[in-house]
C-alpha cells in the first residue's frame, strides 16, 4: 500500500506499532491517515479519540481498515464520527477511490 501511494505522489510514513504512531501523530501535522480499527495495544477507535485531544485544530483525515466488516460496533464508531471504513481485503483502486473521495467530497 504504501508503495503504491509513494508512486502517487504522496509522502508515506508507516507505523507499525500504535502508540509510536499516536506519538509522531501528535509531534508533526499530517494530512490523512490509514489505520486499522483492531489493532493490539491502542486500537484505531482510541487513537482517534487520543489524537482528537491532542490535535484538535489540526486534525487529520482518517480511513480506517478492518477485517472484521460486520462488527456493529465498528460501523457505528464510524457513522457516528462521519469516517470512511474500507473492508480488508480491499484492492489498491478501492484505496485510492476512497482517499480522492476523502479530499475532494469532505474537504
């Protein structure tokens, strides 16, 4: 994925570890972020809400991922914080539709 987006344009930084992502997250502005819902330590929904706190004039566009499409906890986390969740396993297009759509649609 991210060579993928590297060969878009865009500057790509990947975190594989969710509380080194909230850390740099909360150091550096950034456009948008990719992020999983399930994640072990911090998952997705706690990292929006911690990165809510920290950057809350700068906050950036979210997609969240998840392999787990029919948790209703999950789409209502989503619906409810007006987010954009892509189900795995997702092709590359479906990414890129959904970041175009992300900047132009909820700019």
């Amino acid at each position: 994925m991210a060579v993928i987006l590297e060969r878009m344009g865009f500057h790509v930084e990947v975190m594989t570890e969710s509380p080194a992502a909230l850390r740099r997250l909360a150091q550096e502005s950034f456009d948008l972020v990719v992020c999983n819902i399930r994640m072990p330590e911090i998952d997705g929904r706690q990292l929006y809400r911690d990165l809510k706190k920290v950057r809350p004039r700068s906050f950036p566009k979210m997609i969240f991922t998840t392999g787990d499409a029919v948790d209703p906890d999950a789409r209502l986390f989503v619906e409810n914080n007006k987010l954009c969740l892509i189900s795995k396993p997702f092709m590359s297009e479906n990414l890129i539709q959904t970041i175009l759509e992300e900047f132009t649609v909820r700019t």
